[in-house]
C-alpha cells in the first residue's frame, strides 16, 4: 500500500501547466543573485482559489533560497502588512550583531512610527514644523534599500514573496507601490532585491486603489490547465510511484475536474484511495473513480455550500443572475439588466463577492464563478435546473 500522492487543499512542489512561470522565476531569482540587480516591476501572480498560486509562491521562495539569497514569506490577511515584513526583517538580523543590524533595527522603528502615525491621520499642527516621522512609504523604502545592501555584502540578496496580496491594508500597499517606485530610480548599486506576490483575480484593482504607481506592477493571470496538462497532473505523480491510469478512469476525471487543479486532485486522491492505494504495478481503473464518486460529491457540496453561506441576500441574488445566464462568463451589462438594476447598483455585491474568493472577472466587463459546477448548485438551490 502507497500513500496518495494526490494533494487536494495542500501545497505542491509539482506544478504541470506552470512550466513557464517556474523558469522565469528561476531566471528572476538567478538575476538577483548573479547580477547583484534590483527587479523593478514586483511580479503578481493572480487567479482563483485553488489554481496554484501559493505552490508556485512557494517555488519561487525555493529558487531564492537555492541561489543565495534570503527570502522573506509573509501572508496578508491576519495583520496589518507593514508590522509583519518589519518583524520578518528584524528576525532576519537579530543575529548579526553589526553595525548594520544596528542600522536595520533603528530603519525598523522608524517604519513602525511612521505607521502608527498614518493610522492616527496624524499631521502637523500650524508653527510646529514638518513632523519627524516619513511616510510610510518612505521609510519603508529606507528599510528594504538597508536589508538589501546588508545582504549584499554577506554574498547575499533580498527576496519578498506575500501571498494573499488582495488582503493587505491600504496603508501598505501604498506604501509599498511607493517604496518600490522610489527604489527602481536610486542611483546607488547594487541593490539586490525583488518582489513576487499572489492574490485573487481582481488583485490589480485592489493594488491601483490604493496608489496608481500599483499599474507599474505586473499581474500574470493563472488559468484552469489545459486538458495536456491536466493529463500530466494525474498521471505523472502515479507514475513516480509505478502506478499506471486506466484511459477511461483518466477521462472520466479530466471531465469531472474541467481542468480547476484543485478538483483534480480531489478526484485522483479519492480514486487512488478507492483503488486501495496500489502497490506498484497497480493500475486506477474506471471502477476506482466511480467508486469515489459518492465520496468527491459530498465534499463537493460542503465546498459548494461554504461558499453559498457566505453570500449575503444582496449577493446571491447577484449569483442566482449569473447562474442563469447561458454564457459562463457573463457581461457585467447583462447580469445587471436581467436583474433590472444598473450596472452600479451590483457594483458592491460584485467586489464583495470577489474579495470573498467566490467570483472573478476574466476580462473587463465580464463575470465568472471562480470554481466550475457552482452555477449548476446555485440552481439546484433554487429549483430552477431544467
């Protein structure tokens, strides 16, 4: 008996259909630590829960790492961002013992006072002068500029990688369009740094909100895999374990996963465990899938009914609209008129329902589920499936 070597929920050192993203990570990472450079544009890699975002985050923190340089991991989301990446920072020189660690602590609290500072909306008051404390993003940029010089004299370079960029505070992410604005234009080198993010589909929009030098970023969208490379995402981690498919067992969950990777190795882990966790030499055969079935679709339906319960009234009448379209990427035009509301009165429901991880919008002016087969529940909800 083998384990599974399908992982639904986890992440993945294996990235079939990410092929492309992974070498021009590497080449980043090799840049940084090579030519001692400073990459101007931070990289954003964004998409829907479960495409692989964080698994190639992940990757691109090995490759720094495997090339010298020190990375810093940071998730959005559970703090304010900017208390976080100093606290990273200051961990990453606690053991220096130097007058740059010195340095570093002192850049550490100026951040933080410049932050505390902007959250009170703190300004000066008539007669006493400009305040003493920078902008965040100036101070930030004075922090990062240190760490990476530091580095670059241990032989080293500064790599930050955020996930879940979307759900950062506004203050940082200001704060960091602007640091690494001002950072691409010093005329001190080397400055051996980067910066690789991840977050939802409509992160673009949450980073331009919050400062216009966030359209200098870049924004690589992931998609669902191709059927090539859905077909490697079930065979090829069977294969390392002598495992072969069945064609019609492969079929059957190319079509059931339409090519979401996290409903692929739901499928395969379920069909593996049905087919007893084969030694090698064992085969998933069509009966192993069909057997699982019962299984996939109840933890489909929780993962279906978790969405559905975070949706307010307002939002799923939003959702039963698009469900009923018969495109699967609606116009946002004609959602709103089937609704019989203009297009502003959804505009709250819909960035309510992105920042939720539930709806994306692949192109401007469209609207699309983030996960396949959530049209087909919304309408079993409500009794209106044909």
């Amino acid at each position: 008996m083998q384990r599974s070597p399908y992982t639904p929920g986890e992440v993945t050192a294996f990235l079939p259909g990410r092929e492309t993203h992974m070498v021009r990570l590497r080449v980043q990472m090799q840049h940084v630590a090579d030519e001692k450079a400073f990459i101007a544009r931070p990289r954003v890699y964004v998409g829907s829960r479960g495409v692989g975002k964080t698994s190639l985050l992940r990757y691109g923190q090995r490759a720094a790492r495997e090339r010298g340089l020190t990375p810093v991991w940071i998730t959005a989301g559970d703090a304010d961002l900017l208390p976080v990446l100093s606290a990273e920072l200051e961990k990453l020189t606690r053991a220096w013992h130097s007058a740059a660690a010195q340095e570093i602590a002192s850049l550490i609290r100026n951040l933080e006072l410049s932050v505390s500072v902007a959250g009170l909306g703190a300004t000066a008051s008539p007669g006493q002068g400009r305040s003493t404390a920078e902008a965040p993003g100036q101070a930030l940029e004075a922090l990062i500029a240190a760490t990476a010089h530091s580095l670059h004299r241990h032989g080293g370079g500064l790599a930050i990688f955020i996930d879940e960029l979307q759900a950062a505070d506004h203050t940082a992410l200001k704060a960091l369009a602007y640091a690494w604005q001002h950072l691409r234009s010093r005329d001190e080198s080397p400055l051996p740094a980067t910066l690789v993010a991840a977050g939802l589909g409509h992160t673009s929009d949450v980073v331009t909100d919050a400062a216009t030098f966030g359209e200098r970023f870049e924004f690589v969208r992931l998609k669902d895999l191709s059927r090539e490379a859905a077909y490697n995402a079930l065979s090829e981690p069977a294969i390392k374990f002598g495992v072969s498919w069945q064609y019609q067992a492969v079929e059957a969950v190319l079509e059931k996963a339409h090519g979401y990777p996290h409903f692929l190795q739901l499928w395969a882990h379920a069909a593996w465990e049905s087919a007893g966790f084969p030694d090698p030499g064992g085969t998933i055969t069509l009966g192993a899938v069909e057997a699982s079935e019962d299984e996939v679709l109840e933890q489909l339906d929780v993962f279906y009914r978790t969405r559905w319960g975070k949706a307010t009234p307002a939002e799923r009448e939003l959702l039963r609209a698009i469900a009923l379209q018969s495109s699967p990427a609606p116009r946002r035009a004609d959602v709103a008129a089937a609704m019989g509301k203009p297009t502003t009165a959804i505009s709250m429901a819909r960035r309510s329902l992105m920042d939720k991880g539930i709806l994306d919008s692949p192109a401007r002016g469209l609207l699309a589920f983030t996960a396949p087969g959530f049209s087909s529940y919304i309408l079993e909800q409500d009794g209106t499936e044909d």
